[in-house]
C-alpha cells in the first residue's frame, strides 16, 4: 500500500487557526519523453511502460487527476513535492487550480532540467515571503552539483512564509536525499541543521522563536544517521533528549504524540496518529519493505507543543495546552494517508512507495462517523470545516438528527462518497477496532519483474505442489542494503569463499564491458552463486550468459579472449564458433547453442547418462541454465518433461531458469528470469506466476529465489543440487527460478531503450544491486574495503586489456580445421561430399589466394 500524510498545527492567536503541513513523492513522470496535455484523456496516449502496469503504477497522465483529487480532498496549507520534474509541476500548478501557488527549481541546472522539490501552498492560508534553493554538497550553492557517496544530484527548497490571517511567520524546507549514498544522507542532515542553525541565530533575536518544517523523502530509516543527525538520536536510543551543544534539531510529529492506544471508547479512537504510521516506504507491493523514510519534522526551537495522545483534540483543548505550555503553536495530528485506488491503482510512486506525514487535525477520509447516544454520552460526531472556512477545526456535534448536521458535512461526505473502496474500507476497519493492522510476519514484497505479486522469505521453501496463495515466495537472504535479514537462513561462507566469489563478480562485468556481445550485467549474482554452488565436476549446459561459471571454474582471462577473437589459442572450439559460445570438455561445460532451449532436452540426456555411469551416478548432477524467453518455446516442455520421468527418480539433473529481471538460475533446472526475452518483457510472455509455477507440473521440487542475492542464490542452488543427487545410486530433477533484471542490452544489435525506457534501466542499476549487496556484506564483517576494491578493479582491467590486444595479435587456426571434429580424419574416414568442399577449397585459394588484394590481408591472419 501506499502512503501520503499530513500533520497539522493549532496556533495560539486572537482566533484559533491550523496550519497543515504534507509531504508527498509523487514518483517522476516516466513518460515526460511522451508527454500527454492535461484535457487530451480521449485522445491516444503513449504506450504504457509495462513495468510500471505490473507493479500498480500508471503513467503519469493516468495518476495526475486521482493524485490532485487527493490533494483537495486533504486540502492540506503547504504540501512539499518530491520526484517532481517540470511538466509535473505545470500540471499540479493547472489541476488544483487559482487558489494554490508553489515555489521551486529542478536539481540539474537550477531550471528546468532533473527533478525537482517544489513547495505549493494555499493563497488564502500563506503568502510567500522569500525562497532559497541549495545543493546537498560540498558546494551548495552550484547547481547539478554531487554530494559525496550520491549517485545523482540531490537539492533542497526553503520557502519563508507568513499566514494570511494573522501575518504570522513560517518556514517550510522540503527535500529528497539519495537513495544509495549513506554517507551522502547524513552529510545532507548536517547541512540542513546548518541552514536550521543560521536560520534560528537570525530570526530569534526579533521576536518569538520560529516555526521551522522539514518534509520530505529522507531515504533514511530511523536505525541510520541521515534521520539521527536531524532529530538528536532522542527517538531511538534514550528517549527524548535534551539539546546539549545550543543547536537547534528536529521533533518527529510521529513520536510527539506519542503511542496511540487501542481502546473502542470515541476519545480514544480518534487518537493522535491515523494511518500506516509505521511505514511511508513500501513499494509496489502490499507489504515490501516498510519503513519510516518521508517525514514533516518541525525544529525544537521552543514554539511547539504536543497535544496529549488521550485528546478529542477539541479547539478548548488546544486552546489549553498553549496557555499551560505557554507555546505559539500546538501539534494535533499526524497521519500517513493511503492513495491506492481501484483496482490496485497507485496515485504515486514507484518501487519506492513513499509519502510522508502531515499535521492535521481533521478528520481522515472515509474516517467512520461516530453517532452519540443516550446510552453512550461521551461518544460524539466529528465534522470537518474546511469549505468555507480558513483553517480546519474539530466540533464535537450532537446526533445525526440534529439540524447541526448541515450541508458543510453532507458535501464532505458526498466527496467521501467518490473515494476509492479499498480506502474506504480500510479506514473504517481502522475506526472499527482503534488500531492500525499488524504488519504480516515475515512477508515483504519485492521488485521482482517476472513475478510482481512474489512475497519476499527468508526461509528456503522448496515445494512440489499447486500452492494455495496467490503466489509462489521468492526466498532471500540480504535486504537491498546488504544486511542480513533477521531469520533469514544464510548459507555457510567463510571469508576465503566470500572473497573469491566477489572477485569473480568483479571480473565478469570487467570482461563484459570489453567484449560486449552478449553480456551478463545485473545478473552477475544469478551466474557466480549458482557457480559457486556446484562442483567443478557437475556438468554444465549454458545459454550465452553463463561466462562466470566458466571464470569460476579458472577458466582464464587468456581463455576467454582466444575464444571471443577466434584464434590458435582456442583450442575448444578453434574460431568456428560465435563470441562468448564457450564449450571447455576440461571443465565440464557444453558448447553453447545460440537457438534457444536446445540445451534444456540435452541436460536430460545428460543426467541420464550421468545416472548410468557408475563413476558417477549420485555424485555428478547436470545443470542447465536458460532464460525466460526459453521457457516460453516448446524444447522446455519437452525437457522437463523428460527431466521428470526419464529413467524413474534415478536421475541428477538440475535446471536453472533466469526469469525476465535477470534473475538467478538454479536447478536441476536454473531459470535467469531477467524480464525480457530480447525485447519481449515478461508480461507478454506468460500470464502464470513465473517460470517456478510450472515445476509442480511436471511434478518437479522447485524454488524461487532473488537472482540478485548472491548468498540467496548460494543457498538455493546448494540445497536443490543435494535434492538432486538424494537417494544415493538415484536423484530427482528439481528447478530453480532466479529472479534479476537484464541491465545491459540483449547483444550488441541490440538497442533495449526502442522497448524501454532509459531511466528505467539507469533506476535498476540501482535497485537491490547484486555488487552493492555483497559488498556491503562483506564490509561489515570485515571481510573487504574500498582500496582493496578499487586495487582490483585496476588490476581486472589492466589484465583485462593485456590478455584481449595478446589475443587480437594471434593467428586464427588453419582454415583446415573447418572440416575437422565431425569425421573420422583423412579420406577414409569422411564423407565424399566433405572431401570434393575441402579440395575445392583449396583449388580457390590457390588460384585467388595470393593476387587478390583482400585475399592477401586476410588470409595472412590465419595458421
């Protein structure tokens, strides 16, 4: 689900007034190549980016009406944007309409180039005094400019305000760290507490202290420093703290008001918080990845009261609490509102499922009206004015029967009337018990392309039957961060193993980029891990991404590279083979076949012939690696279903499937599900539930695991390699589906952005990044660092280079090797027709050979 919120404020004036304050992340338009006018819905619209239909979210075009529909309907005072780029903001500017304003640049040129963090705002609550735009590094005056550790430009908006009714000043700063850069979070709080700070030094000696507002997409849980530095610490550690240096920090509106209590009295139920307040973070899923990453943070400046958790939240109340505490303004409420709409439409966001808090006191949408009665006193109606009214106010209202219930409420409830059903009813669950549902135990949801509705498990479940859920889990081990989840079953690894598999996850990209044909990026965890969990004598049947099993099995650079240019060094497959179609006898590894799927009816004959081997039955397995695209052609069938049955339960034979995100592979079949088969994305591919589904078919033990987690895919390949070899003198097949995302182009004709957009592929680069994971996991054991890795890498691409310019420099084989290795050598051993092609061969390259020009020069290349 995902979430938008609010937070309001009383102030202590001549009139009670409240000031409102959103945070949203709308999630960039990622059609703005194909931008469609507000008012042209009829027309024909730019194809939907299917990714973006899978996960629940629409193209901007589609999510712009609800997402302003929303925005009014919460009519908050200020609202600041995040992941807003410029035709957004003229579409927000023209849909809520006269009554707003808004203030703000985008974060690549300080124009109209990136995104942006604009900050609108009501005309009849606040007028704009001054704005300030500043970069979150070293330089944050220079526009476009990079913070630290930041993998893009990051910025923040300052906007002075004064409300209109009683000319009283305000601050609001909105803005969106880095989603990958920790280092870069947390030197972006300390540059926003050095504003804050310099802000408080300047305002304060003229009068009252000042109200100052954070909002924003922080993409820093509370565990870390990015939120840490802002707020002191004092919500994670100790309890609140008191300030110790003179400097100013921030309170969190979502701790202030404290722990809502589950009680059915009315009081009780319209408590300080409302909604999921436990999570503005969770992707495109139900329940993936919950956090507290958006916040409205106001500065501890001494302006600001919390209204106690046990309120009605009544104007005499606040009233109250500013006269005991003396304070200008009083905090009354926090929410994080939902926004999914019918049928699982999202009005916002991408796999980052974020909108923040707002202070308000109002009533929610679809909030259940609570009727008093004679039975029940204390019970009351709350109605919301905020129609014809500045400001929004609470009134405790006799029965419905009352003539109290005026028009002024039955317009809010006919809006109410128009808002989404599962809003709806989860609100009214909500004001039914008093308290906001348990999170789902161990259930998260992940951005897995090829199984969109997969719940995230850290415990390895392997299964062999039609499943009752929705869908089939997707087992993992490492959060995107690289930490080991709690519970999760981690595979054995010691610090060796660790770091060679690192290692070889380092050199295969190396090579990757310099060979370029059919390349393995995004998907270097599915390749190594499975690699790394069979033995060097399994027998191995690839597709064309399976180089680092090779580079695994010290099959070397040098290798490689006479393999690629088709010289005398390559002594497997002597140049008659196209680039990257490796096939080494030596270490177990089938040549390569470029027509999709031959090899996986292969793989069953090779199990079975390893079953009738006795040297090697029980101990020996075959692995079959595909892709997504090659389980949609009919040779898969046909393999598993020899897999399942040939030779009875007395057969090794694992099959791997990488499904369409590039995803791991590994089974006795192994499946890279990466997302696309050349530039057919998986959503056209199948309607099931991804490649895994169909194991149980075939009565096949089968997994899914997260193709870019290598120790997810460390263990899942280990375990289903020792079902495949269980029985002793027998085995099983099983299949294993790795979930990942093809991040480079199919091959070199290949150009993927005619299917895709380029900034969905520049987001996956980013996303739970097999590198970044394992990287982080073996830094906090102490098991690797920055230098050595950037040592490696220099020393992987001098290699790299030396090994390719040897292997360009070398003689191709004797064009005589063209008619060898099928037959029988020499005329008695091969066919006549072979004979007379190898003899007229040769009469033309005596004639031609040496006076044609081009015959010359290339000719001299070869033995």
């Amino acid at each position: 689900m995902t979430a938008c919120g609010s937070a309001a404020l009383v102030a202590n004036s001549t009139s009670i007034m409240e000031l409102t304050i959103a945070s949203f992340n709308i999630r960039y338009d990622t059609q703005a190549f194909n931008i469609v006018p507000i008012g042209s819905e009829g027309g024909i619209f730019p194809q939907v980016n299917v990714s973006n239909v899978e996960w629940g979210e629409r193209p901007w075009y589609q999510r712009r009406g609800p997402l302003v529909d929303q925005v009014l309907w919460e009519n908050p005072s200020v609202i600041g944007f995040q992941e807003v780029l410029w035709n957004q903001i003229g579409d927000l500017a023209e849909l809520l309409g006269e009554g707003w304003d808004w203030t703000g640049v985008c974060r690549n040129d300080g124009k109209r180039q990136g995104e942006a963090v604009p900050i609108f705002w009501r005309k009849d609550i606040a007028t704009l005094q001054s704005v300030e735009h500043f970069w979150l590094s070293t330089t944050p005056e220079k526009p476009g400019s990079i913070g630290w550790d930041a993998g893009q430009t990051r910025m923040a908006t300052l906007a002075e305000f004064k409300t209109v009714e009683s000319n009283l000043p305000f601050y609001v700063f909105n803005t969106h760290y880095d989603e990958r850069g920790l280092q870069a979070r947390t030197e972006s709080s300390k540059l926003i507490l050095k504003h804050v700070n310099e802000l408080v030094d300047r305002v304060s000696p003229s009068g009252s202290a000042p109200l100052i507002f954070l909002v924003g997409d922080l993409n820093s849980p509370d565990t870390e420093d990015g939120y840490r530095s802002l707020t002191r610490w004092r919500y994670v550690d100790d309890g609140a703290r008191s300030k110790q240096d003179g400097h100013t920090f921030f309170l969190d509106s979502r701790h202030e008001l404290h722990t809502r209590v589950s009680n059915f009295n009315a009081a009780r139920l319209l408590g300080a918080r409302y909604g999921d307040w436990l999570a503005t973070f969770t992707g495109f899923g139900e329940h993936d990845h919950r956090n507290v990453i958006d916040v409205v943070l106001v500065a501890d400046t001494g302006a600001v009261a919390a209204v106690s958790p046990s309120s009605k939240h009544t104007i005499g109340e606040a009233q109250a609490v500013l006269q005991t505490t003396q304070k200008q303004w009083a905090v009354t409420r926090y929410g994080v509102i939902p926004n999914r709409f019918e049928g699982g439409f999202l009005a916002c966001l991408n796999y980052d499922t974020k909108n923040a808090a707002t202070l308000f006191s109002f009533l929610p949408p679809g909030q259940r009206y609570h009727v008093a009665t004679e039975n029940d006193p204390s019970a009351f109606v709350t109605r919301t004015i905020s129609i014809h009214f500045k400001g929004v106010i609470r009134l405790p209202l006799r029965p419905t029967t009352s003539s109290t219930m005026n028009r002024t409420l039955a317009l809010r409830l006919a809006r109410r009337a128009q808002l989404p059903k599962q809003l709806v009813k989860a609100v009214n669950s909500r004001a039914a018990s008093g308290t906001a549902p348990e999170a789902p135990d161990q259930a998260r949801y992940g951005h897995l392309r090829g199984a969109p509705s997969s719940a995230i498990t850290t415990k390895m479940h392997f299964f062999n039957s039609v499943l009752e859920s929705k869908s089939i889990p997707t087992y993992q081990v490492m959060d995107s961060s690289g930490a080991v989840i709690e519970g999760a079953e981690v595979p054995e690894i010691d610090k060796d193993f660790a770091r060679r598999m690192y290692e070889k996850m380092l050199l295969l990209p190396a090579l990757d980029t310099v060979l370029y044909n059919m390349t393995s990026h995004g998907e270097e965890a599915s390749v190594i891990g499975s690699a790394a969990a069979l033995s060097d004598t399994d027998e191995v049947l690839g597709q064309y991404r399976e180089m680092g099993v090779l580079l695994w099995r010290d099959f070397g650079i040098a290798r490689v590279m006479a393999q690629c240019c088709g010289n005398e060094a390559d002594k497997s497959t002597k140049g008659r083979q196209m680039p990257v179609h490796f096939s080494s006898p030596d270490h177990h590894f089938h040549t390569i076949s470029s027509p999709l799927a031959t090899q996986i009816p292969q793989a069953a004959g090779v199990a079975y012939a390893l079953k009738r081997d006795p040297a090697r039955r029980g101990k020996d397995v075959a692995v079959c690696y595909f892709g997504d695209g090659a389980a949609s052609e009919g040779d898969f069938h046909a393999g598993l279903g020899m897999a399942s049955v040939l030779g009875g339960r007395k057969q090794s034979l694992v099959c791997t499937c990488f499904s369409g995100i590039d995803r791991n592979q590994a089974s006795v079949f192994i499946c890279r599900n990466n997302g696309f088969a050349i530039s057919t994305p998986t959503t056209e591919q199948y309607a099931g539930d991804g490649i895994a589904s169909r194991g149980p078919g075939y009565g096949m033990t089968t997994i899914r695991v997260d193709g870019n987690d290598v120790l997810a895919v460390l263990g899942a390949v280990r375990e289903a390699r020792r079902r495949a070899l269980a029985g002793g003198d027998g085995g099983q097949a099983v299949l294993v589906e790795c979930m990942s995302y093809r991040v480079g182009h199919h091959s070199t004709s290949d150009d993927s952005f005619a299917y895709r957009p380029k900034q969905e592929v520049e987001d996956w680069k980013k996303i739970d990044n097999p590198h970044y994971r394992f990287r982080k996991f073996l830094e906090s054991r102490g098991w690797w660092s920055h230098e050595e890795e950037e040592a490696l890498k220099a020393e992987q691409k001098r290699q790299v280079m030396e090994e390719f310019k040897k292997a360009e420099a070398m003689k191709r084989p004797p064009l005589s090797e063209l008619f060898t290795d099928v037959y029988e050598d020499g005329n008695s051993g091969e066919p006549w027709n072979v004979s007379e092609q190898r003899a007229e061969l040769k009469a033309h390259l005596d004639k031609y050979g040496n006076v044609w020009e081009p015959y010359i020069k290339e000719l001299a290349k070869f033995k």
